[in-house]
C-alpha cells in the first residue's frame, strides 16, 4: 500500500488525472462486460430448453422413416427402397442412443429406457422381415412384419408421451429461466448504478486531493505577504507540480526567518560548543578506559610469588627460575600494556603464561588449548581482554568439577566477523546468571587471592568503549553442568592491524 503511494505521489497532476479517468472508466467496462456475459449465459440456457423437445421429434421421423422403407422394401423388393431402409435403420439407431437405458427413477428416464428395448426388439423383427423376404419367405416376412407393426404403434405411443412430457419440464425451466433473466437484469443494473457512483465519489477524492494542497498553499502565501514570517511549513508528500511549488514556497519562508533571526552566528557557536563536549567526552572516556585497565588485585601476585618461593626449596633452581621468569613476564606485561593496545599474539602470550604459572601452582591439573587463525596474530584489541576471560572459565567453569575440565580458546574469521571464543566443560550457567553478568548486576569475579582482579564487567566496559559497541562480547550456555563459551565479534569495519 504505502509503494503504491509513493508511485501515486511522484505522478504529475496530468498523470494523476489520466490514471484517474482511466481507472474509473476500466472498471466500468468490466463491470459492462461481466453483466454481458451474464445475460448471453442465461440467454444460451433458454435456447438450450427446447433441444431436447427437437431431438425427440427427430427421433420420430426418423422412426417413420424406417417403418415406411421397411414397407416399401416388402411390397416392391427393389435394390433402392433396400437402401433406403439401411440407412434410416443406421440413423435411427445412432439417436437410439442419446437415449437412456439405464435402470433410475425418473418417469422420463424410464421413458425413454423402454423406447430403448421396444426399439431395440422393432429393429430385430424388421432385420427379420427384411430377410426373410430377401429368402422369398412370404409366410414369415408377413409374420415379422405383423409383430413389428404392432411394436411400431407401441413405441410411437411411448414417443408422443415423452414428447409431452418433454414439453411439460421444459416448458418449466424455461419459466425459471426466464425469471432468473429478468431478475438478472435488474440486479445489474443496480451493480451498475452503484459503480458508477463510486466512480464519481472516487473522481471527487480524487480532485479534491489535488485541488485542497493548492487552497492551503494560497492562504499561506496571503499570511506571508501580510508579513507574517512564523507560519507553519506545508506538509507534501507528492512530487507533482503542486509539491514542486509547495516545497519551494516552504523553502522561501524558511530562507527569509533564517535571514532575519541572524541564526548564522548562533549555529557557529553550536557547533563550537558541541565540538567541545564532544572533546571533553574523548577525554572522559579515555581516562575511563585507563581507569578500568588499571585495575588488578595485588594479591594475585602476592600469591603466586609465594608458591615461586615454595617451588624454589622443593625443587631444582632452573624450575625456580623458569617460573619467575613466566611469572615476571606476565606482570611486565600487565604493567605495559596498561596504556596502550596489544596484538592477538600478545594477548595468548599473556594467557600461555598464565595458565603456565596455574599449571605450576596446582599441579598440571588445568587442561588448556588453542586454535588461532594465523592470519589474526596481528590484529589488535584492548590489552588484558583474553587472559580475564580464561581466568572466569577456571575460577567459576571448571574449578571444583569432578571430571577432567578443559578449556579452549578458538580465534577465526567468520561472516564478516572477527571471532574469538573461550570455551569449558564446566559448570554452566543459566540464563538468569548470564542476563545478570551481561547487565553488571551480578559480578563473576570473587575478590579473593587467587584472582587477578580484572571482571567481566572491566572487559565488557573496556570493549564497549574500545569498539563503540555495545554487542561485541556475548555468554552461551545450555544451562547448569553443560559448560559456557564466551564470544567477541568484531565486526570487519571495526577490526584494526599493527602495521
């Protein structure tokens, strides 16, 4: 509907009458035509009423016709009047059977089903007769003839008596018939009458929607030449020349208030000042996203420090050194890249050493995978994002389960998407818990010793304002003891690569 109205629209007004008149007189001529076609059905039926009468009186003559060369074959026994009788005995035959000679009950079927036999067994006994006197038997020739001639009288009893009853029914329908026509007539003539004045209706909307957007247009062009700047624009939705002429006025006046108010000036200092807020929203939101970065929970490094400082008299001291090193790395580039941002490979180097130094603490229990598209390795993404994430899939997906708990982090690229996922096997979660860490209510990071302090809501925070989305970072779940995967798109617009 409203496509239809936009092509009305962007019609002229020459277009829009034409299509008017057209449309209007196209429906009369189809509502002409349907009512002609009506009346040649019901004028066809009428005709047909009294075929059946027609092919009934032809049966009878050719019923006498075949009696009578019958007749004339025994009387003079010529090769002609033989002919003759063939061939009225083949063409009575062939209207025997339009006939019924089924068993129903209808007194006209039963009817024509025993002029059907009667005919039937007249025809043997004339085929009879006609032999025999071709064999010169005058005995049974005249016998034949005798039974058939009795049969004859029978059957055109039983013809005239379907012919009444013929006429009768016909004469019925035809009543019926023509009833029906004259009711026919005056039931399109009011169909008629009826379109035609929703065609009329129809025209009057019609000019009248053209006509009104020029009365409008002349009682504001009064209000202006009387001085009056400050009225209302003119709403138009059509392209023809009366929309031309209704834009162009709008555009004028506003032209002339623009003029006058001296809004040149004023618009100069809007922008300035929005450009400003736009300056000091720059700054507040760089100075949050360092504040968010910022934070990490001195005990994680306390603790692991000490199990370095357990490690060391337990065992060898290239161990010892190997974990300080893993563990100096780790806090180097936590302290790094605080400020700025960090490639893919960066991001899973930090997340090797953490789960290197995990592994160490707890024995080599954690068991970890990566898959990373090779292609990724340069792009870049806020620092401290990844090494958060697996965090949360230890602490709260796998820590405590009693089977083996796995997690996998998958980096590639996908539909137009940069996709990274951090996958367990551990403890789930249901969608009330993930709607609550989605919308910050609920914090999945415990501040206890064992954590770095950077939540999920710091990294949603920091991706939020890193891409300008609000859609990046999503939670999947199958519910309680059916793991979690965490996921980042990054749209292909958004994506950024060191050089």
């Amino acid at each position: 509907m409203r496509k239809m109205s936009n092509i009305w629209n962007s019609f002229s007004l020459k277009k829009k009458i034409l299509s008017a008149v057209a449309a209007t007189s196209a429906v009369l001529l189809l509502v002409n035509i349907f009512m002609y076609w009506q009346v040649h059905q019901s004028l066809k039926k009428i005709d047909q009423v009294y075929v059946s009468n027609v092919s009934i009186n032809e049966l009878s003559d050719a019923f006498s016709e075949i009696h009578q060369d019958m007749y004339a074959y025994l009387s003079v026994r010529s090769s002609n009047a033989l002919e003759d009788y063939y061939r009225s005995e083949q063409t009575y035959r062939h209207l025997l059977d339009s006939l019924n000679y089924q068993i129903v009950d209808n007194e006209i079927m039963i009817l024509e089903k025993n002029i059907y036999e009667m005919s039937q067994s007249y025809l043997s006994l004339t085929d009879e007769a006609v032999r025999a006197k071709r064999g010169r038997n005058v005995e049974a020739y005249k016998q034949k003839y005798e039974e058939a001639e009795e049969i004859y009288n029978y059957v055109n009893s039983y013809i005239y008596t379907l012919n009444n009853k013929r006429f009768q029914n016909n004469s019925e329908n035809y009543e019926i018939l023509l009833t029906s026509l004259r009711y026919l007539e005056v039931v399109s003539l009011g169909i008629l009458l009826l379109v035609t004045l929703i065609n009329i209706m129809l025209l009057m909307q019609i000019t009248s929607n053209i006509i009104a957007p020029l009365g409008k247009l002349a009682k504001r062009a009064d209000e202006v030449a009387a001085g009056n700047f400050n009225v209302a624009a003119l709403q138009t939705v059509s392209n023809d020349e009366v929309g031309v002429v209704t834009k162009a006025f709008n555009e004028m006046v506003q032209n002339i208030k623009e003029h006058i108010r001296k809004t040149k000036d004023s618009m100069e200092k809007e922008q300035k000042m929005m450009a400003q807020e736009l300056l000091m929203e720059t700054h507040l939101k760089d100075a949050q996203l360092k504040y968010l970065q910022a934070q990490i929970n001195p005990h994680f490094l306390f603790n692991s420090l000490n199990a370095g400082a357990q490690l060391a008299m337990m065992e060898d001291a290239e161990k010892t050194c190997l974990f300080i090193e893993r563990m100096a790395d780790f806090f180097r580039y936590n302290v790094k890249k605080s400020e700025e941002d960090a490639t893919l490979e960066e991001e899973l180097s930090a997340v090797d050493n953490y789960i290197y130094i995990l592994n160490m603490r707890f024995l080599g229990e954690i068991q970890y995978s990566e898959r990373v598209d090779e292609n990724l390795l340069n792009l870049m993404i806020p620092s401290m994002v990844l090494q958060p994430l697996v965090e949360n899939a230890i602490q709260h997906g796998i820590r405590d389960v009693e089977y083996q708990g796995i997690v996998e982090l998958e980096a590639m690229q996908e539909d137009g998407f940069v996709k990274i996922e951090v996958k367990d096997n551990g403890k789930g979660m249901t969608k009330e818990q993930i709607g609550k860490v989605l919308s910050r209510t609920y914090d999945v990071i415990d501040s206890d010793g064992d954590s770095t302090g950077i939540g999920m809501d710091n990294v949603m925070n920091r991706l939020e304002l890193y891409y300008q989305r609000d859609d990046i970072l999503s939670i999947q779940s199958e519910g309680i003891d059916k793991g979690t995967t965490i996921v980042i798109r990054i749209p292909q617009e958004a994506v950024k690569v060191r050089d």
